[in-house]
C-alpha cells in the first residue's frame, strides 16, 4: 500500500475518449507501471466499459456477440485502479486551470491530459436529411457505435432494400453486415473504382463483378445529393438525375475527426488535432492526441494500427519507460473480407511515374495481385482473392527490407527443388545430428554394410533425430 | 531430456554406447557420441589455482591454501560488507545433489540471500508460467512417449532436431500414427522442416500469436465449456483480451496469414493437443505471458489435465528441471518450496537446524545480482559453480566489466573457462562421469548418472568443495561430501513439498529407468508420478488458472540506425556456453567459429558474400563473424549462435531487458544491423 505522501506525488492523468486509441493507451499505460506515476481517469462518452470498433459489422452481421467485442470491461478498470467515467461527455477544457467540464456539470483537474477523443460518420450534406419536424429521418443511419449497430439491425430486419452511401471500406463493410438481415443490400458509390484509396481500377472493377455476383447491387460514379421520403427514408437521389428506391440508408462516407473540444480549448488544429513526435498537442508540454482525432505531419490515421502505435509511444514515455520515445509515422495496410472476398491492400494503390509494377490477374477467379517497387523497396501492394502472401508482404513493406529478385515468389509459393539423395555429392551432409557425409556412407556401403543397421552402427548416421534413415535406405538402394 | 548412454574402458581407450533407455531409446547426437572427448582432457584443470593482485598470474597452490583463502575471504568480505555481499551463482547443469547443497550452503554456511543461477537465462518463465495456470511447475506433466500419441502437438520456440535429436524419434512415431506437428520459429530451422504447418513469425510475436489464436477459438466456438466450467478459474478475464484483435491484426503483429493461423486453431481443437514450448518463446521480457498465453488457448479448448493433452516445456540444461527445484534461486527453498512462504520456511529450517530468523530471504535474481555488483547494496564476493557467464549473460560486455570489479571471484569449472580467466580463485571440479549424482529431465523423472571414470589427480567433487568450505565457516556438520547421503538429506527434506523426492532411492531409480516426482513414499513402488493433472490441477481448489495477457511489442523495435531483429540460439554441435563442447576437436570441426545468419536479398543489397566476415552490431556491442546466406531466415532478422567467446559473443549484443514476473532476459530479439567489415 502506498503511503499518504506518495499518493500525493501521483500526478492526475485524464484521458478524454475510451476508444480503441483511448483504451488501448490507458492498458498499456497500466502494464508498463504508469499506475505508480499516475491516478487515471477515463472519460468515454457510451456507457460501459471499452469495446472494440473494428467488430462492430461482425456484430451486425451476428458472427459475434455484442458481448464478445467488449475489450476493457467495466471491471477490468476497476481492477486495475482506474476511474472510468463511461456515460459522461466532456464538454470543455480549461487549460489555464487545467480543468474538464462534464456534461453533468463535473468538473475534474489533471496534471496531464491525453486526448482520444476519435472520430464520428461524416455525413455529407445533402438535401432530405431531416423531417418536417427537424428530426433525422427514419430509417437513416450511420455505423460507428453499438448503438447504432442495435438500431441499423432492428431497423433492418424490417427492411426489403438496404442502400450503403459509400463504397469505401467501411461501406463495404456495413454492406456485409447488412446482407444477413434479409433486406436487398445496394452500395452506391461517388466514384468509379470500390475502396478507390485501397484498390486501382483493375482490383476495383473486379471486386465490384464480385459483389454484384452474390447479389450486392454496386451503383458506381453516382453522387448522392438527397434522400427521399418525407418522415422516413424512402430512397436517394443523385446528381445524374436518376434516383434509386430504399427503406434504409446507412451513410458510410468516411470519419471526421472530433477536434472541436481542443479547438474551442485554443489548441492548434488543422484536420485533427496537431501533435510532434512526441505525440504533445503545439505548445502545451502536457496535453497528447492519439488515435483518429490526431494529425502528425499532416497526417490523420483512420485505422488501428497506426492509434495502437502511436498510443505505445505515448504509453513508454509517459510511464517513465522510454522518456525519449518517438513516433514517426505509420504505414497502413488494410485487409478485409466481404463475402467470403478476401483482399488487402497495403501502402498506396497507385503507382508514381518511374514505380517498377508487377501485376498477376486472373479475372475469371476473381484473383487479382499487384506490386509497385520503388528502390527494390515494397510501395504498395494489393491482393484481391488470394491474400494468403499479404502478411509477408505487409512485412516487407512495414520494414522496407530488400525484395527478392524473383518477384513472383512474393506473389506464389514456388516449390524448391526435390533432393534426390542419389545425386548427392560425396561431400553433402546426410546426418546432421552426426555429421556423416554421403562419402562416408557410400565408402562403408562399398565396405559391405548391407542394412541400415549396420551403416548407422559403423558410422552414427541416423541415431541422432533418426530423419536421415529413409536416406541411408535410399542410398542402400542406389548401390544395390 | 538426458540420453542414457554407456561407457566402457579398455586398453585402447574409451568407447561410448547409446543405451536403450525410455528418453532416447538408443539414441544419440554427435554431443553424446564425441562426449568421451572430455575424459582425460588435457585442458583439465588439476589444481586449485589463486591469482594474488588483480592482473596478475595464476598460481597453482593446495586445496587446503585455496579454501583457507577463499574462507578468510568471504569472512572478511562479510564482516566488512554485510552477509549479503557474497554472492553464489549456480548452473543448471549441476546435479540434483549439487544444486541442493549449494543453495543450502549460501543461506546456511554464508547466510547470504544471494544466491541464482544461470536457469534464469533458461527456465524462468516457463516455471513462473506452469506455476501460475496449474500450481507447479514440472517441464513435462506427461512422460516424452505421450507425445507420440497425440493427435496435433503444437511446437513453439523450439529447434528441437538440433538441440537435442534423439527426442525426435517421438515426433517421427507421432507422424507415422497419423498425428500432425506444428511448429512455430521464425526460421525455417531443421525442426520447422519436419513440421506440417510452420509457421514463420516475427521474432518476439509469439504472445500476439496466442492472444490470436484465443481469439478465434471464442469466434468460432472452438472451445470446451464444460472443461472451462469444471476444471478452470478466470476464463472471462481472458476472454476479454481476445476481443482485442481486428482483420488484420495477425499479419501485422505475427507476420503470418490469418488463414493459417485458423486452419492450425482448428486443427488443435479437433483431437488431443500438447502445446510445448522452448527459449525461443520464452526468452523475452514478455516470456511468462507468452506462456501463459498459450496455456490460456490449451485450457480454452479443453486441451489441458487429460492423457495425450497438455502444455509442456522443453529444458535444454543437463538438470535444467532437477536444477531449479531446490533452492538454487533466489527465492526458493528445496522441493520446490517458497522463500517467503512461512510455513515453508519454517519446514526447511526445521530439517536445517537452524532457527528462523537467521534463514536469509528472497535474494536477488541472476541479472540483478551481477548488476549490483559495485552498487552500495551490491555483492563484493561471487562464487560461480558450472556456469560460465561472461558468455551467457545479456549485454556480456556489461557482465564482464562487473564481474572485473569484484573484490573476490571463485570459480568452480572442468576448464579454464572465459570467466575462470577473470577469477581470483580457480577450483577445479570433477565432472559427470567422474561421479555419480541425480538429475531430473524434462519429464521430471529422476535420473542417475553413475561413476565411470577416475577424475585427474587435484580435481574435486564440488559437493566435496562445499562441505570443505562449510567446514571452515564453521558449519562442516551440516554439509556432506558425497552424494549418497546428501540425496538422503534432499529426500527428507522435500517430503512433502511439491516436489516431493521422498520415496526416490538410488535403487528405485535403477530399477525403474528413472522415477518421476512427485514420489512420496506410497508412489515409489510405481516409479512416482508419471502423469499430473489428470483428476486435477496443483492449485488448492484444483483448478487450472486463465491469466489475462496482452502483447505489447518487444523491448527494442528495429529502427533507422538498427533495422533488423536479431535473434540467438544453439547449434546442433554446440552445447550451451561452449566450456565443454568447444573442446571436442570433432564438435570444433563442424562449428568451431561463430556465424551470423542472413537471408540473401538482404546479403545482395548489401553486397555480402557467402564466407565473408561480417560485423554485426547493437547498440550495446558488435561481433565480427562469418556470413552464412541462407532462405531459411526472413530478410529481416538475423540469426547468431550463443556459444562463443570474443569477436564471435552473441550476447555482446543482447538486451538485458528482464520479464517482470521471471526476471528472464529478452535474449531473443533486439534491433541490429550488420555491414561488412574495412573495405
């Protein structure tokens, strides 16, 4: 037990936003003993602990339990001493004081504050959002929390045509939620090309034949600009002046993140909140952003790895670990399954002039693979069908390790060469574990050593690990 | 796993027989074979040997001079200093014997707390991890045969086809029964060649592995919930860390594909599954949770406390299990007794004689231990016994310069080994068939080795050493110089304690080829117990435990300056620090220099050669060693062997970033880089 003075050396750390960034510092924070350096506070604005995002369209489409995607329960914060404020929105920082304000009024001081405050749906403005009485339509939607999954479910079960805006990844995947409820699922999409900042033209018109085949309706090039209906959603209506009919509309046109808290507080923002390499939002040594709503040169993340990177380097700073820890930057690679559609996609689709591309199609089954090189370096990467070398390719590029000069080993495995113990020479190790060379064994065969036996008791081979008698019998054999 | 083997002498030398013992059932690697070697080696040290000043030369003096010295030493240290600034660092190559005398002597001759050994580079998390899911801590809870008879065994960190060969016949007999063998390395060793599914992860994500793994066992009801329910605690907490993964996940922590990872999940859940680790998983700052990682996916699918199932590890020491079960580490008493534990104290006290308060407490662990050294509560004094840990430990720069700085070092050691070259005092010992002793393998049977050969004129036993160093703290009594009476005393001693050897005899062990613990009396008539956990596990409520681990990365990530991992490990002819084995011409001849391992798009890039000598640094040191170009390591790691001294010392390079609950070092992973040399 701590005594009273050290309770009071404890600085008070306050972190704004229990999400995957949020969450994900405050475990690490705690595992690299920041507990003795800090009283935590954890402010998260759903109720209940901590769950994980990436899941929620396995949840909708009911391959795991609501449940089951929880991350951080709201007994796991109380074992490990940390105050959880789930329910409890932060409506304003005072940084001279040093204080948060509650929506209940709260008001809480902290010596340090670690912003994860994240991101929320973007919903484009477009005409028909609203009903007479200014309330959202019925039967419009957007995925991003629990909440909104239960509602997206329940809504659709009642539902016959489903229509996702968006045909990014996080479209794609609402869409996949949203097939196993029954309704007739469409995706629409602004541009030409599916997933356009993960795929090219190429991958992209193939995964678009791919999900038309299982019965996903695919509008490409067609710009949203109202949803029809008059109190609940009734269908959508684009640019080109066609319209398309749908009980549901689940809005997936990409994230922006929640700056507004810092921005009101006088912090410097741009599209997120801007951060150095140690992560510290501008001029305020004790203030950090991680996660969505962070933007380091230039950069806002909109994915899980890069929100677990950068809470690492915080985690190891702040809990004394590694004071000097530094984030440089992340490169992101995305994987995803629709449908039993496999792809990933790994740094940028696209290749720069002078890029060295290899490509390997195979349109028929839906088998698509692409390298851009630059430097003998992995720039970019996807694999549409077959995904099953996107691990050592992700590997290659997130460690910018030298390519093979056989570059369709990085696309196939290419089976070596059988050895044939015939054609060993003299000087070629048969027996590892004894060192016996085919010479010797041929020598004490030419001997008269007739049987596996007698070879492995004149020269050890084969009395190690045992591997190398089918060898010994082999080489018997060749001699008879 | 301890080969049984026989010796015999004739006029024109000796000769060596692999026997047809239930471990190696006629077995051998070329390390038995060329073991004869080491008889009549003319390196033997002979005679005790005393160096008067610092930097000055040995000289060959009489026992009865070096022990005087040593006494007067460790006294004069002590009276100035505090009891606890003489130190004792064991080996887990020393007998059961040995082990149990030496620790008995630090708390009861020196009554010093300062006492580890070099098990902690090895065992530790293993042992913390056993203790923790089932309350004890034997390497294998199941005799090595069982493996043949599972279905999947899942293998990870281990290169068990060249550490120790002979075991492979088990795989073999698996294979040919219709069983499946999954290995995990992230090279592609000769171990990962004879495996179904290998798979090659990122060195240091074996707990991202796991945690995986758990996570796809709860998403596709790969789990056993009446196993869960019955016979194990804590399973929500784990759960809950495996909800914490994403599509993706895998590929970028593991480096492996997905698919893979759930074929081979599958596989696991459908029949009786062992899951069997070594250092390459457990040597890490996170080795205990990597462990326990695993042990949590083995219970969540029932693969736990039933016959052919099971979590084992895999000890590469000669007693590494015997080693450490009695009181050669710093926090525990023999038979596997706790240092802090009252009750526990009080029961070896008792068998000691000697009163309570004066049995020292929980000292400090092998890495902290040689880091105080030169610190105000530091150790001034350090006796070593079979362990050479100038090559062994982490960042051996470090280690060395320590160790320079002592005001007394003694080494007891066969050889003049590279830390003998440091030591004030060199005490030659007799070696394993110069005496006979115990030793437990990894299947915690009790083996015994017996006296063969006659030790040179002036080599002692080291229990003969211990009893004569007793003698002069004025505690000889309770010390005895051979080993048949000092076993008689580790009998009675651990009866009753967790690793119960009370009903091991001499006899029994002939008789039954070796006896397993735990072997109260009422078990000896079957030769102890050869398979644990099967009604329940060894925690009081007999109940295996879940232990919510998360994977947080290694200590060192590669970096700009530092780009690739680097990993260490053993060579089939090499054996361990190499004070042995780098004696044997025949071993030398195979792997006499050491090497780096590097795969050859990195070697073009950078223009290295096959051959060619190469340096290889860390922030902490750098080797200049050979160049192998092979595809069986990914582009970016590198891979040397640990046995060297000098230019080719691996743990030059090595982190020492401990586990916090093992105290092992992250021998497996740390940033490197590697150019060539001059030019």
């Amino acid at each position: 037990m701590g005594s009273a003075t050290t309770v009071e050396m404890k600085q008070r750390l306050a972190i704004i936003g229990n999400g995957m960034a949020g969450a994900r510092f405050c475990a690490e924070l705690v595992a690299r003993g920041g507990a003795d350096r800090f009283d935590i506070t954890i402010f998260g604005e759903e109720p209940g602990g901590a769950y994980n995002r990436i899941l929620l369209s396995d949840v909708l489409n009911g391959s795991r339990e609501a449940g089951a995607i929880e991350t951080h329960s709201l007994d796991w914060f109380a074992r490990n001493n940390i105050t959880l404020r789930a329910g409890e929105k932060i409506t304003f920082i005072d940084r001279d004081e040093k204080t948060l304000t509650s929506d209940r009024g709260r008001i809480s001081h902290y010596d340090s504050l670690v912003l994860a405050t994240g991101s929320r749906a973007l919903v484009p403005p477009m005409d028909g959002l609203h009903s007479s009485d200014g309330e959202r339509k019925k039967g419009i939607f957007v995925l991003r929390t629990l909440a909104d999954c239960d509602r997206v479910a329940n809504y659709a079960r009642k539902a016959t045509r489903a229509v996702v805006v968006g045909g990014g990844l996080l479209g794609l995947e609402a869409a996949r939620g949203l097939m196993q409820h029954g309704a007739q699922v469409g995706v629409v999409h602004r541009s030409g090309c599916l997933m356009s900042a993960q795929l090219d033209q190429s991958s992209g018109d193939m995964l678009r034949h791919q999900m038309e085949m299982m019965g996903i309706n695919v509008h490409l090039n067609k710009a949203t600009t109202a949803i029809l209906g008059d109190e609940c959603a009734q269908g959508l209506a684009f640019r080109d002046g066609t319209e398309l009919r749908a009980d549901m509309v689940v809005l997936a046109c990409g994230i922006v993140p929640n700056i507004e808290l810092a921005r009101d507080a006088g912090f410097e923002v741009n599209k997120g909140i801007e951060v150095d390499d140690a992560l510290r939002v501008q001029g305020d040594e004790n203030t950090f952003a991680i996660g969505e709503c962070a933007e380091h040169q230039g950069q806002v993340y909109g994915l899980v790895a890069p929100a677990w990177e950068q809470a690492r380097v915080l985690a190891l700073r702040l809990s004394g670990h590694s004071p000097d820890a530094l984030y440089t930057g992340s490169k992101t690679s995305t994987k995803l399954k629709v449908m039993g559609v496999e792809l990933a996609s790994i740094g940028t689709p696209r290749e720069a002039e002078g890029d060295e591309v290899v490509t390997y199609a195979e349109p028929s089954k839906g088998r698509y693979k692409k390298l851009i090189i630059r430097d003998n370096r992995l720039k970019g990467a996807i694999l549409l069908g077959d995904v099953r070398k996107a691990a050592v390719l992700q590997q290659a590029f997130d460690r910018s390790t030298p390519l093979p000069d056989e570059r369709a080993t990085l696309f196939f495995d290419i089976g070596r060469a059988t050895n044939d113990i015939a054609d060993f020479p003299d000087d070629a190790t048969v027996c590892n574990c004894n060192g016996v060379s085919a010479g010797t064994l041929r020598a004490t065969i030419q001997e008269g050593a007739a049987s596996v036996e007698t070879l492995m008791a004149q020269t050890k081979a084969g009395t190690g690990c045992g591997t190398c008698k089918s060898s010994l019998k082999a080489l018997l054999a060749a001699k008879g | 796993m301890q080969c049984g083997m026989n010796l015999n002498h004739t006029h024109e030398g000796w000769s060596i027989e692999a026997r047809d013992f239930p471990t190696n059932r006629g077995g051998m690697c070329r390390k038995g074979w060329t073991s004869i070697a080491l008889l009549e080696h003319p390196e033997r040290l002979t005679a005790p040997l005393i160096r008067r000043e610092k930097g000055g030369s040995f000289e060959a003096v009489s026992w009865d001079e070096a022990l005087d010295f040593v006494a007067s030493r460790f006294i004069a240290i002590q009276s100035e200093q505090g009891r606890d600034s003489v130190g004792v660092f064991g080996g887990g190559g020393l007998t059961n014997e040995k082990a149990y005398a030496l620790g008995k002597f630090a708390r009861v001759a020196l009554k010093t707390a300062n006492i580890d050994y070099n098990g902690r580079y090895c065992m530790a998390s293993a042992a913390a991890a056993g203790l923790r899911a089932y309350g004890i801590d034997r390497g294998l809870p199941f005799p090595m045969q069982d493996i043949a008879g599972a279905d999947t065994v899942f293998l990870f960190g281990s290169n068990l086809a060249e550490t120790m060969p002979p075991i492979v016949q088990w795989f073999d007999e698996l294979k040919e029964n219709g069983g499946k063998l999954i290995v995990v390395d992230p090279r592609e060793t000769p171990t990962a060649r004879l495996a179904d599914v290998h798979l090659q992860i990122t060195p240091g994500s074996d707990l991202a592995l796991a945690n995986a793994m758990l996570s796809i066992a709860v998403e596709e009801n790969l789990i056993d919930e009446e196993f869960i329910a019955t016979r194990t605690n804590g399973f929500e907490c784990a759960r809950e860390v495996a909800g914490r993964i994403w599509n993706g996940y895998i590929e970028w922590a593991c480096g492996i594909d997905e698919e893979q990872v759930r074929e081979v999940t599958r596989m696991l859940f459908e029949g009786n599954s062992m899951f069997l680790s070594a250092r390459g998983a457990e040597q890490h700052a996170n080795g205990t949770e990597t462990v326990m990682g695993f042990i949590n996916v083995a219970l969540a699918m029932g693969k736990a406390g039933k016959t052919f199932n099971g979590y084992g590890t895999l000890t590469g020491q000669g007693n590494g299990q015997g080693g450490r079960e009695h009181g050669q580490k710093c926090d525990q008493l023999p038979g596997y007794r706790k240092i802090l534990d009252p009750i526990h104290r009080a029961e070896v006290a008792d068998h000691w004689g000697v009163s309570l308060d004066e049995l020292p407490g929980a000292g400090k662990n092998a890495v902290d231990l040689l880091n105080s050294i030169g610190e105000p509560d530091g150790i001034r004094a350090l006796w070593t016994m079979g362990s050479n840990l100038v090559i062994s430990s982490p960042n051996a720069n470090r280690v060395r310069q320590k160790i320079e700085s002592l005001d007394l070092l003694v080494v007891s050691d066969l050889f003049m080994s590279e830390t003998a070259q440091l030591a004030d005092v060199v005490l030659p010992s007799m070696q394993w068939a110069e005496e006979e002793g115990t030793m437990t393998n990894l299947e915690g049977r009790v083996l015994k080795r017996n006296r063969a050969a006659a030790a040179p004129e002036g080599a002692r036993s080291d229990l003969w050493t211990i009893q004569a160093l007793a003698e002069r703290l004025g505690q000889g009594d309770k010390f005895f110089p051979d080993a048949r009476t000092t076993f008689d005393e580790l009998r009675r001693v651990t009866k009753g304690a967790p690793a119960d050897y009370s009903g091991i005899s001499y006899e029994g062990i002939d008789q039954h080829d070796g006896m397993f613990w735990p072997c109260p009396d009422e078990q000896a008539e079957n030769g102890g117990t050869q398979r644990l956990f099967l009604d329940r596990f060894a925690h009081p409520d007999g109940r295996a435990v879940f232990h919510p681990v998360e994977w947080w990365g290694r200590a060192e990530e590669p970096d700009e300056q530092y780009p690739l991992f680097f990993t260490t490990g053993r060579t089939m002819a090499q054996y361990q620090s190499g004070t042995q084995t780098r004696r044997v011409k025949e071993l030398n001849a195979v792997a006499g220099r050491a090497w780096v391992e590097l795969h050859p798009d990195l070697a073009l890039e950078l223009n290295i050669e096959h051959g060619e000598i190469v340096r290889v640094s860390s922030r902490r040191g750098a080797i200049e060693v050979e160049a192998r170009l092979t595809d069986a390591i990914r582009p970016d790691t590198l891979f040397a062997p640990f046995h060297y001294a000098g230019q080719g010392c691996a743990n030059l390079l090595t982190i020492p970033a401990l586990d916090p609950i093992s105290k092992m070092p992250e021998f497996k992973v740390c940033a490197a880089k590697i150019e060539k040399v001059g030019v």
